[in-house]
C-alpha cells in the first residue's frame, strides 16, 4: 500500500509572537520623598541580599560590594532589627 501524504501540514507552534524575556529586575531607586525621608544603612554581612522594605514596599539589593544603601526612614527600625544592618552616617 502506497504512503500518502496529508493535503495540508499542521502546526502545533503558537502563532502568536513570544512575550518579550523578563529582565533581571534592576535595583530600585527609592522615590524618597514624602512621606517616606532617607536614612543610610549598612549591610553588615556579605552574601547578596534582597530585602523589601516592609512600610514602604521598597526593594533594597545589599551585597559585600555595595553595603551602604539609602533606604525609606519607616523602613529602618525593621531593617535594624534583623541585626544585619547598622546605621550608616
């Protein structure tokens, strides 16, 4: 029996187009106006570390190569508290 061959071929790629690829998320540059104020914190280990300011909702990106942050004032008696952070001046 002789092979036969579909009238049409099928595809079962997506036609749309692909979404664009995340980009890795860059350090936020924290709007410190009001209500918020700056303070300078240091990050007293040195693993990298990401902390998202629990008042104000602000991500904060630490790391051994940039320990010195300005973070949101209402943030900064949370972020003291873990004991990874001191006051910088």
């Amino acid at each position: 029996m002789p092979a036969t061959t579909p009238a049409h071929f099928t595809s079962f790629a997506d036609p749309r187009p692909a979404p664009p690829a995340m980009a890795p998320r860059p350090a936020v540059v924290a709007p410190f106006g009001a209500p918020f104020g700056a303070v300078s914190l240091r990050y007293l280990a040195r693993s990298p570390i990401v902390v998202r300011g629990p008042v104000s909702g602000i991500e904060y990106r630490f790391s051994a190569a940039q320990p010195v942050q300005r973070v949101a004032r209402a943030d900064r008696e949370a972020l003291l508290r873990t004991g990874h952070f001191s006051v910088h001046d």
